[in-house]
C-alpha cells in the first residue's frame, strides 16, 4: 500500500483505519496487526493524541474496540471489518436505557464505575456518530 506522507492527516480515526482495511481487502489481504495498523496510521501523518505511542497505540486499541464496524480476530487479535465475518457472534446491543440514563448509584464503587461507562460510551457513539454524518456531508 502506497501512501503519501499527509494521507490521514486532520482526518477521523476510524475513516481511516476503515480506508485501511478497505484498501487491505482489495489487496485480499485481510485483517491487519495493531502494531501494523498503528504504523501505518503514522506514516500517512495521522495525528494521534498521546504523549508517547504506548499511549497512542491504547487509544488506537480503546477506539477499534468500541467501535461495532471493526472486529478483532480472537485466534489472532488482528484487526478486521465486522462485515467480513456476519457469521462471528456479535457482542449484545446495548438497551437504550443502558446508553440514554445513567444509573442511579448509592455510592459503591463498581456502580460508580459502571455508570461513567456507560456515559462514555454514550459519548463515542454520539462522536461516531458525528463523524460519520460529516463523512456523508450532512
């Protein structure tokens, strides 16, 4: 894959790492490394947040992750579409009570902890979101 020194600079992280995988499954050469992805990301002038790449590459990990069109390999942990593999269990949908309120908590920690969980991803979804109608110029 050739690219160009500013290919994903200012651009969203999971557009790019789709376009990656895009361009991977034309090259009929399927799911992707992290330590590959997060190179590649880099050579192309993506511009992670992070002070070190230990922190970069978990924040790379921490996004394909949460994001439901990737998927990672379990035999492998490589990095692929989610529409590759339809047949691959899908990991349970969120209730939209799970993501729209935010549990009532009488101070112990792990429902104080599952609750801001839960409002991060409520969070990421809206982004991902975001991202995705500003990619369709909506």
């Amino acid at each position: 894959m050739t690219i160009r020194p500013d290919q994903f600079f200012g651009r969203p992280l999971a557009t790019v790492v789709r376009e990656i995988l895009g361009v991977r499954s034309q090259r009929q050469l399927g799911a992707i490394a992290l330590d590959e992805l997060f190179a590649t990301m880099l050579s192309g002038g993506f511009d992670f947040e992070g002070k070190d790449d230990i922190t970069k590459k978990r924040t790379l990990a921490i996004t394909v992750a949460k994001n439901p069109a990737f998927v990672r390999v379990p035999s492998s942990g490589h990095i692929g579409l989610a529409e590759w593999y339809p047949n691959a269990k899908k990991k349970p949908a969120p209730t939209s009570t799970s993501l729209n309120v935010v549990p009532e908590v009488d101070g112990d920690a792990s429902e104080i902890g599952d609750a801001q969980v839960q409002a991060n991803h409520q969070t990421r979804l809206d982004q991902l979101a975001a991202e995705q109608a500003a990619e369709k110029g909506e």
